[in-house]
C-alpha cells in the first residue's frame, strides 16, 4: 500500500466529510421538508449551480470508465464527447419549461409532473420505477470507480467503500442536498486543478501528443475489427445514435432533474446551462488519458473479483506518472467526484420513492415533514443496496444493469419531455409505449454479444440490424432502437384511444404554468412555504 | 380526481411571467442552438486524422472544440433571448 496516497486520500475525505455534516446550516431554512431537504429551497443562483449541476452529472465513473474506453475501444469510444457537446443545447429549451412547471406546482420529480400533466398515477409509477431501476447501478458505478482507485493504491477488500459509503450516507441524511452541494465545490476545484496540470505534463514525459496519437494508431492496426483508431462505416451510426440517445437521456435521469430544479429561476438555469460545456471540454481532454495509457503502455490492474478491470487504467497511469503526492490529490479528485453524483442519485430515487410511491400508495395524506423523513430514509437505504450490489453481486452486473440504465430512462421522454410541449399524448398510449420500450431494450441488449470478452448476451449497447434479418454491419444505440418503438406505439395507440374516446384524465397543469418565472433579485430569498 | 394533493401555491408575487400576455420561448435566436446540435452529429466531417493540430489527429481536436462551440452559442441565444423569459 502507498501510504502518501492513502494518507493524502483519507485526509481530503475526512475534510469534505466535515463540510458535508456542516453543510445543513449553509443557506438554513426552519422548514423541515422535501422542499428544504431534497431541493435546499429552490434557491441555487448561477454560479453556485453551475458547480453543482457540474458536479451532479460528471461522476467518478466518467473519469476512469470514458478514458478506459477509449483504451480498450479506440475511436468508438469517444461517443462520449458529441454527447455532452450537444446535450446542453439540446435540454436549454426544454429544461426551463420543466423548471417553470415544477416551480409552480411544486413538483420535485419528473414522475410528479407527468402524474398532473396526464392525471395517470399508474404511468408516473412507471415513470418512477423506471427512475429508480436506471440510478441504483449508477450508484453502484461510483462505488466501482472509487474501488479503481482503491486498488491502485495498494488496498485491498471492500471495507474503505463501506466505511466511506457509511459516511456519505450520513452527512446526506442530516444534510441533504446542501451536501452534495458544497463538496462540489471542492471537487470542481480538485478536478481544474488535477487535469490542468496532468493535461501537459503526462503527454510532456510521454514524448508530445504526436508520438501518444502515433501509437495509438499503431495500436489499434494490430487489434481485431471492430475497435479502430478512426470510425469504421459499420459503426458511425452507432456513434451518434449513442451520441444522441445519451444526450437526452441524461436529463431524464433523476438526479439531473433534481440538479436542474433546485435553481432559483429560469435565467439560473440558462445561464448553467451556457456554461456547462466547460465540463464537457474538460471530459474531452479526461477522455485523452485513455489514449496516453496506450501510448504509456500502461495495463489494466487485478480488480477484487481476480479479473482486469479496465477502470484502473487512468488511476494506474497517474500512479506512473507522478509522484506519490500528486496522484494522491488526483486519486482525492476521483473519490470525492464519485461521493457527490452518489449523494445526488440517491436523493433523487428516494425523492421518486416518496412522492410516487409512498405518497401515492402507501399514505396519501402525508405531510410534508414526514415526507422528508421518508426520503431522508429510503437514500439510506439506496446507498446500502448499491453498495449490496457490489458486495454481493458480480460487479459486472452492475456495468451492464447501467447501461440497460441509460436505455430504459430514454423510455420516459415521451411522457417527459414531450409531455411539457403538448397534452396530445394519451395517457394510455404512454404507458403501452414505455412498456414496448422497455421490452425492446431489454430483448435488444440481451441478443448484444460481447466480441472481447467473449460474452454471448448483455454485452453492449450496439445492436446489429443483421439480428433484424437486414444484410449490414451496421449496428445501432439499443435505447435509440426501443424509444423509436416507443414513440410509434405512443403516437398510433393515442390515435386509436382518441378515436375510441377512452378518457383522457385531467391535467391539472395550464399553458402559463409552463412560462413561469421568479425575479432574480438578490432581496428576500423565495419564501416558498410548504403549503400541502 | 379535481384536485393535486401535491400541488402547494407559492404566493403570487414571486412568480412573474416576465411579458404579462406573452407567454412563450419562441424566439427566432432558438434556431441557432440547432448548429451546436447537428454538427456532431454528422460524423462524415470529422472522421479523419488530418488536418492535425498541435500533434491532435482531426477527429480528436474537432470534436473537442464542439463543447466550445455549444457553450458560445447556447451563452449567445441566452443573451439574445434574456429580456423575453
């Protein structure tokens, strides 16, 4: 075990932990609610949201799994970066109608507007559970990036994820969101400061980015088809439906949606929204250590279940190429970069749970501060089943349920997004389209193999048209394939159900509810009182 | 059902519709946002390793400057569309 490294990691963790028990008295309200707890009030302004929405959506996972992508797929792998090019001007528009609605009606989750919007319980629990199904791997993923690092330390055995899970599940539970909230500060200050300086100084000991891109090109000639320094015809269509499925895929996440709308006001958002690609720029140039790992000739270490984990390459090559003090701070950056997207995915499901499930099922007249101690609860209990997840289950599981993930939330835009747009949807049709959705994704990812691992089902997310009998080596985003079924059967059932005239349900939302706005003065903070 | 047991009416003051009258995003600045969309996805521009910049093959430095590109149109669309919502 390095100890400068373990010490300089358990020191950076002490402190933030401190921070995220301080948290609950930064910007203190008296209320005890969701609204308080899940949403610190729906009062983040422009700078303080940028780190945090920055800091909710650029977990730990990224920075190691991106790169080792990279490393073990070439060119296929930088799909990563058209996604989170396009993902902010895609949502701009769409985000702050969320954003209004939810500020007027007080919604806190994606499932509560499409419950008032189409006066259908059933299809926002399926809204719900899909939520939930899609971030508890997610979770697990950040316990997996934070192992990567573990054992490049030197540590072996689960007990630090424990012991550092315990404690992140504390300092959310007294804290909430605040917590998450600060520490991204320290994360984002961690992350400038690691990449801005690893950025030149590794491609600097490598010998000049022309000799790093050299043998990665080298490196990929000798591969099998299939990986390849450029795009290949037979897999450009799987780039950027990739692309374009992620994209809008990552503001149906729960956790996104919670980020989004713990802001202050619509020009909060836009603004966050302006200045996010800062963070995609940054993952581009984290995405290039999968690329300086080839030509550093750095290998994947042995992961606690005995197999290579590919994670390891980014952590592995900082421990190569720095001293123990810096990749100390670097490996600090990583862990505390998966304790903050953690806190927030955890949030965020148990945000679903309360209002979707608890509240709509279980006791309907539950007020508000008991609503926020059921959350308080069930993120408990969300940290500990991601953390069963690793523990118990093979943790390849956990990376193929994730990118299921990724497919199965895509399955909620028609309800979601193009809900906030129009009523023209039945309610009815939503559902049986969520549901051919979810089944296409499921039965598409299950026919995908796994060339190098040797894997015959559940081995990616690009599946070939040759399955569909089509003579072509195309392949494409298994959650793009599902939510074209998806939108079909939505939009030819609410013909039907129209013509049927099966009722339709209320909708409790009006055309102004979706404009709303709140002044960005800087006098009395918004006295948003719980009112249910 | 006719009511949102969910629902909880912040007081009216504080919420503004910033054009009584005019309630809507449309804005013909909105089309801009289009570009940084559209460009990355048409992989047939950049799938290339030449021209290189500072030792980057195209399809790396290309793509990497489409985050850029996204951050000054979507600040740009901001500014132009500010005095509407």
């Amino acid at each position: 075990m390095n100890v400068t490294e373990f010490t300089i990691v358990a020191v950076a963790f002490a402190a933030v932990s401190v921070l995220g028990f301080w948290a609950h008295r930064w910007r203190r309200s008296s209320d005890v609610s969701l609204e308080q707890w899940a949403l610190a009030g729906r009062g983040f302004r422009s700078w303080i949201s940028w780190f945090v929405i920055g800091g909710d959506l650029y977990t730990a996972y990224t920075y190691v799994a991106v790169p080792a992508l990279l490393f073990g797929a070439g060119a296929i792998g930088f799909y990563a970066l058209p996604y989170v090019a396009i993902e902010y001007p895609l949502v701009f528009l769409i985000m702050i109608r969320f954003w209004s609605v939810s500020k007027t009606h007080g919604y806190v989750t994606a499932a509560d507007f499409v419950r008032g919007r189409f006066g259908s319980p059933t299809l926002a629990l399926a809204i719900a559970i899909t939520g939930i199904v899609a971030t508890m791997p997610y979770i697990a993923l950040n316990l997996l990036g934070m192992q990567a690092v573990l054992t490049t330390i030197g540590i072996h055995g689960y007990w630090p994820l424990v012991i550092a899970f315990a404690v992140l599940a504390a300092f959310t539970f007294t804290s909430g969101v605040r917590a998450p909230a600060m520490i991204s500060f320290v994360k984002d200050a961690l992350v400038y400061l690691v990449i801005g300086v690893a950025i030149f100084y590794i491609p600097h000991r490598l010998g000049g980015w022309n000799h790093i891109f050299n043998a990665y090109d080298a490196h990929f000639k000798a591969t099998p088809p299939g990986t390849a320094s450029l795009l290949t015809s037979a897999n450009q269509l799987q780039y950027i439906t990739l692309a374009l499925g992620s994209a809008f895929a990552i503001f149906l996440y729960p956790h996104a949606i919670t980020g989004v709308i713990t802001t202050r006001n619509r020009a909060v958002v836009k603004r966050t929204m302006a200045a996010l690609p800062i963070y995609s720029f940054v993952l581009g140039l984290i995405a290039l250590f999968g690329v300086m790992a080839i030509a550093g000739n750095i290998k994947p270490l042995i992961g606690p279940t005995g197999k290579p984990d590919t994670n390891t390459v980014v952590p592995n090559l900082f421990q190569h190429m720095f001293g123990s003090g810096f990749a100390g701070l670097a490996f600090a950056m990583i862990i505390i970069g998966a304790l903050v997207p953690a806190a927030f995915m955890s949030i965020a499901a148990a945000n679903l749970f309360t209002r979707n499930i608890y509240k709509e099922y279980i006791r309907r007249d539950a007020t508000d501060r008991e609503q926020a101690t059921t959350s308080k609860v069930v993120s408990l209990l969300v940290k500990v089943g991601a953390l069963l997840f690793i523990l118990l289950i093979n943790p390849q599981f956990s990376i193929d349920l994730q990118l299921l993930g990724g497919a199965i939330i895509l399955q909620t835009l028609p309800s979601v997004m193009i809900g906030l747009y129009t009523r023209w949807l039945h309610r009815g049709a939503l559902l049986a389209g969520w549901a051919a959705g979810m089944i296409v994704s499921i039965w598409t990812f299950y026919l995908t193999p796994n060339v190098a691992t040797h894997v015959a089902h559940w081995g990616g997310t690009g599946f070939a048209l040759s399955h569909l009998g089509l003579h072509t080596g195309t392949a494409l985003y298994i959650g793009f394939i599902a939510v074209l079924v998806n939108l079909a059967v939505a939009f030819g059932g609410t013909a039907l159900l129209k013509a049927l005239k099966v009722a339709e349900g209320t909708d409790h939302t009006a055309a102004g509810d979706y404009f709303t706005d709140v002044a960005d003065t800087r006098a009395p903070e918004p006295a948003v009182t719980a009112g249910a | 059902m006719t009511q949102v047991p969910h629902s909880q009416e912040p007081p009216p003051d504080l919420l503004t519709s910033a054009r009584p009258g005019r309630k809507s995003d449309h804005s013909p600045w909105n089309w801009l946002l289009l570009i940084p969309i559209v460009l990355p996805l048409l992989v047939p521009i950049y799938n290339r390793w030449t021209p290189k910049l500072f030792g980057f093959p195209f399809f790396f430095w290309f793509q990497i400057m489409f985050t850029l590109l996204a951050a000054a149109v979507t600040a740009f669309v901001f500014v132009k569309t500010k005095q509407r919502s």
